[in-house]
C-alpha cells in the first residue's frame, strides 16, 4: 500500500528513524508516568498532600501563615493559587485526592499507549486495522471521560479538606471558602477532554482508512 | 468468473513473470495475485501495460470461465 513514506528511499528512511525515535520517547514518558503513580500512592500512605485551592480569603492585607489553618497545614504557598502542604487530611478526600491523582497519569499512560501503537503499526506498515482503530476510540472516550471526572473528585476532595480547616472565614485566612461548584471548576482541566476528543477524531479517520484498505485489497 | 490467462501467454512467449514484472512495472506478488486469479480488481493502466508487453488483446489475457 502506497503511503505518504514511500517515496523516496531518504525520506523513507527518515520517516523510519523519526517513528522510532517517538516510539522510544513515548515507551520513556509512560515509564515515568507508571513511576509518578506509584510515588503518588506512596504518598498517599504517607499522609502528606498538596492541595491547590483558589485564593478566596485576604491573605494579601494580613500577614497569614499556616498555623492560622490549623496543625494540619504545614505550608502554605503563595503563586498563582494557594497550595497547602497538609498532614492528615480526612480518609474522604484522601481517598478523593489519589483517585484523582491516579487518574491523571492514567491520562498520560492512555496517549503514550495510543502513540506506541500507532507508530508500531506505521513501521509495520499496516496502519489500518479494525482493533487498532476500536482502541484507540476507547481510549479516547476514556480519556474524555477522565477530563469530566477528575474535576469532580478534586472538587469534593477539596471542599471536605477545606471544611476540616481552622479559622477558614477569618480575615488571616489565605483560602476563604468556596462552594462545591466552584472547586470543581476550579479544578477543571481540558487537556484529557482535548486529547480524548482528538483521539476520537482520529479513530474516525482510521475507520475511513481501513474501509478505503478493504476497497483497494487485490487491486493490481 | 474471470480467469487471467497470464501463465498460457508467458509460456507461449517464453518468458518468466519475473522479466514481466520487470517489463511492466507492476511487483512480482501483484502479477501472481493476478495470475492465480486472486486479484479483485486491475488498472486500466496494468491491463495496458501487460498487453504491450506480451502484444496480445485484452481478451486473450482475461477470459469469462
């Protein structure tokens, strides 16, 4: 089957070497994802959180510091929202937050797994295949599904860490309190709704690919 | 169905579907699948080509069984 690589033998060999170079990356990258997981499991044994939460309260007029929150925040830092460095936080949120976290770097491992297989398939040179295409159009209604899940996880997550604070409503408190709508679109993120959605997208143009495959078999 | 009579030319002519494929332009495995009647379908363009080569009419080469 004729493809966009098999012209000339110096573009085909180029085309090869780029396609294991991103098979590589990709086998590298969901290492480091499997790995993140399970730092991000161990850490949740340990007990130690950061949470990021919307800078609701006015902790730029008063001088304010973790104690004012409570024993259980160890660290309050100051960027573009307020991350709290927590010990002990309630088993709810605990279990809310790495469900969350987990999911997260499942995004990650999803995209790696679709871009090792697609490049295995291309330096096989059979790109077109049923299974490949009803994968990736799994994954990609998974991810989509984690972008719409995760959100709302961190956002119950963080409304049940906020409500165990001290002193939340105070005027030294850097976070004030928010609803649970708020948390949650606080903590929307598009990116695996992005790529869920171009994962999609592409499965379609896969199937129209493997169709067009079907059609031209035994043409000479 | 339509069968190919590409082996009865060959040997008529004493050639090989190797020197064929070489003539035509078309792969080796494209001319077998052609020639064991496995092929769905073939170009105007192969169809021209394999009759120049072999100078014989599109009806000698595909035949009605």
């Amino acid at each position: 089957m004729k493809t966009a690589f098999s012209t000339k033998p110096s573009a085909k060999v180029a085309a090869k070497v780029g396609l294991w170079l991103l098979l590589v990356t990709a086998c590298g990258v969901a290492v480091a994802a499997i790995l993140r997981l399970v730092s991000t499991l161990g850490y949740a044994f340990t007990g130690v959180t950061t949470v990021a939460l919307p800078g609701l309260g006015y902790s730029r007029t008063y001088p304010s510091g973790p104690s004012v929150l409570g024993p259980k925040v160890q660290q309050v830092l100051h960027g573009g929202n307020i991350d709290l460095v927590l010990q002990g936080i309630p088993g709810e949120a605990l279990v809310l937050n790495t469900a969350a976290s987990v999911l997260g770097q499942l995004t990650t491992l999803l995209v790696c797994a679709a871009v090792i297989m697609l490049c295995w398939r291309l330096l096989r040179g059979v790109p077109f295949a049923s299974t490949l295409t009803r994968f990736i159009s799994i994954m990609g209604g998974v991810l989509v599904l984690i972008g719409v899940v995760v959100p709302i996880l961190q956002g119950f997550s963080k409304l049940v860490i906020v409500n165990s604070l001290d002193n939340v409503l105070t005027v030294e408190s850097p976070i004030g309190k928010g609803n649970l709508e708020y948390y949650i679109v606080f903590s929307v993120d598009l990116l695996p709704v992005v790529l869920g959605v171009a994962l999609l997208l592409l499965a379609a143009v896969f199937a129209k690919g493997a169709q067009l495959q079907r059609d031209t078999e035994g043409l000479v | 169905m339509i069968h190919c009579r590409l082996d009865e030319l060959l040997e008529q002519r004493g050639m090989t579907l190797t020197e064929l494929s070489r003539e035509v332009g078309v792969t080796l495995a494209n001319l077998s699948v052609l020639k064991n009647d496995r092929a769905r379908a073939i170009r105007f363009s192969t169809l021209a080509a394999i009759c120049r080569v072999l100078e014989c009419e599109v009806g000698d080469l595909l035949v009605i069984d």
